[in-house]
C-alpha cells in the first residue's frame, strides 16, 4: 500500500476503462457505497455461538479453499519463495500472534467472497505485525500511508493511529480490496496490483495493451516491476503455505487450539487495557500486542467510537458486555451449603472464573488456586473445575 491512489468514484475511472470493464466499476461503487463491511466475527456473533478458539489445521484448510488460484505453475517465484520460507514456520510458532492474526484476516476476506490470496498482503507489507512502521510513512499491519488511511475512514487523531489497529485497518483494506476486485472482473491479480499501484494505474496499463479486466493477462502489462512482483510474492506464498501442509510434522503443528479474534467497542468506563485484562480475566499482554494503536495500553479518547480486538473468549458475556460487581465476602455458612450442592462445573460456552465463583459462592481466586489456574488462563467447553477444597 506504500504507492497506492485512494478510490475514487467509479464514474471518474471511465476515462480509462475499457467498455466490458466499466460496468465492473459501476458495480464496484455502488455495492461500495451501499454497504458496509462488518467484521466477519460481529456479524456471526448476533446468529449463533461465536467460535471461541479454532484448530490450526481449520484456519489452514479455511485459507486453501479461499483461494482463486490454488494450482502452483513451475513459474519464476523461486526468489520469493527463498525470501518468504520462514512464513510457514511463523505460522506454526506458537510464541508469536500470527497464527490468531492470520485467521482473523482470513475470516474478514472469505465473509466479503473474496479470494484468501488477499489475506497474505499483510506478510508482504509488515510481516504480520500490527505495530510496523516504516521509516517512510506507512503504518500498521497493511501499511497505509497516513493520507489514504484517512480517505479510507481510519481514523487518525492526536494520541491514536488507527492504522495500527488490526481491526480498523482490516476493515477498510478489506472494503477497498472488494471495491478494487469488483472493478477489475473478479481477478485478483489485477485488484492486487491497482492495490500496490493504484487503480488509475491499472486501467490505463489494460488501456496501452489494448485488453479488457475480464481477460486480461497481467504479467504481460506494462506495469512497474515493483508491482508485477508483488503479484508474484503472493502467488508464492500461497504455494509455500499449501506445500507446508504436505509435511506431516508442520501439520502435527498447526493441530492447536488458536484463539479467534474478534472485534469490539470499548466498553464504557474503562480507561486501559491492563484494567481491561483485569476486570475481565485476559492476557494483558496479549492485549496490547494487539492493539498498538493504544499507547501504553491507554485507550485514546478520540471524539468517537474506538475498536479493539480481542480474544472471542474475552468477549462473551459476562466479559465485556456487562461490568463485573465488586466481590463481597461471602458468609462461610452460605459457601459451605453452595459448594456441598455440588463438587464439580462443566464449562460451558460464555463461563468465566469470574461467573462460576459467583455462582458457587466462591472468590474468583479461590476458584483457580483450587484448580491450579490464574489470570491468564482459558476457560474452554468441557473443563471440569473443582468447586470445594479436596
């Protein structure tokens, strides 16, 4: 995203655009206009059950059956195959976010039908890292440029740079990606090269060549070699990552659980992200790797809503959606009587330390030093917890 132009209407690309292609961008504009997007996991959430964590190999499979072009061709990406080779690896780490990051993106592509190619830009732009900057300008996970950030509604003000949030950024890259796809007749390499060069660009390159989007061939476009290899670098990645799976100790890797991400307001009244962790039993460091754009983990007052992303388990009732009260002591009668009712508690979906203790009459730190828990740890469908001392 370091040279892309920010989409205008599409009435003013009919300048360059061929005939077939100009009902592409006449359809691009107005679904752009007419909707917005929601992040994939908001929207599923007001259906049925968020999916709290989800296993490595489904996030892998989700990705291989999003892709336009799944066949790997003997083609020149030996180069990119050589610098991207530690991508895999990365994806199998289970000391870094990538692997929850990836997912996240993944799922805000494939719910906009668009093709997962997509979801390998931020390898290429910032290696996955929500807080990357560079010397010259771009920002955040997909690196936009402070101008074409505002032009795509993340909002930047004094104290928050909202292209360091993965959830505001994904939102707009997404949106302009499925503007950009529609223009250019479903190909996604023709979106991903009027992504890093901008639309203009692109059109008049299918202009010179006398081509229409709908069959075109963009390896043969006369296009910056910066941007052709940009195409290359996400073909090659797509096939690095496909022919991880065919290795049986990578894929013994990738068989985890993963947290998925979702995005959410700030509720009202918290002021950090370490009170945040606290009140409602997350990883405060998780948080803030997450969530650069806060600095320090304050969270920005900027005059509007502001958006994190979090653990989907950090987000089911009651975190999140409801201020937990202040523990009380509980009289012992009353806790003798509640835990004797009943030893053990299945988790189930939305359970937090927090819940079950008020519901057995326990302190919440009672709860997990019984069960050799603490703060950090995740409550999953199915534990057993210990309710009464042994």
């Amino acid at each position: 995203m370091r040279r892309g132009r920010v989409t205008r209407l599409a009435a003013a690309l009919l300048v360059f655009a061929a005939p077939a292609a100009t009902s592409f961008a006449n359809n691009a504009a107005s679904n752009a206009s007419a909707a917005v997007l929601v992040p994939a996991t908001l929207a599923a959430s007001g259906t049925s059950t968020p999916v709290v964590t989800r296993n490595g190999q489904e996030v892998y499979r989700r990705f291989l059956d999003g892709l336009s072009e799944p066949e790997c061709a003997a083609d020149a990406t030996e180069r990119w195959r050589s610098h991207f080779g530690h991508v895999p690896r990365q994806l199998a780490s289970r000391g870094n976010d990538v692997l929850p990051l990836f997912a996240y993106v993944v799922e805000e592509v494939r719910a906009q039908h668009l093709p997962t190619e997509f979801a390998l830009i931020p390898f290429v732009e910032s290696g996955y890292r929500p807080g990357a900057r560079s010397a010259s300008g771009p920002a955040g996970l997909w690196q936009f440029i402070a101008v074409t950030a505002r032009n795509h509604e993340i909002p930047i003000r004094p104290g928050y740079d909202g292209r360091l949030s993965p959830a505001d950024s994904t939102r707009a890259a997404v949106r302009y990606l499925k503007t950009l796809h529609g223009m250019f007749a479903g190909d996604w390499r023709l979106a991903v090269m009027a992504y890093n060069a901008g639309e203009y660009r692109v059109f008049g390159a299918l202009k010179r060549a006398g081509q229409e989007a709908r069959d075109a061939t963009p390896d043969t476009l006369p296009m910056p070699q910066t941007t052709q290899a940009y195409v290359r670098k996400l073909h090659a990645l797509s096939c690095l990552i496909k022919e991880a799976g065919e290795r049986e100790t990578w894929m013994a890797s990738m068989d985890r659980e993963v947290p998925a991400l979702t995005a959410i307001a700030v509720p009202d009244g918290v002021r950090d992200l370490d009170t945040l962790a606290s009140r409602h039993e997350t990883d405060a460091a998780r948080l803030k790797r997450l969530n650069p754009a806060h600095v320090d983990g304050r969270l920005a007052q900027i005059g509007q809503p502001v958006t994190l992303l979090v653990p989907q388990a950090a987000a089911a009732p009651p975190v999140f959606m409801a201020e937990a009260p202040p523990e009380v002591d509980i009289p012992q009668a009353a806790s003798e009587a509640a835990t004797a009712a009943r030893r053990m508690h299945t988790v189930v979906r939305g359970d937090s330390p927090w819940s079950i203790a008020k519901r057995y009459g326990l302190r919440t730190q009672e709860l997990l030093t019984r069960n050799a828990l603490d703060a950090r740890s995740v409550l999953r469908p199915g534990m057993e917890l210990l309710i009464d001392e042994r």
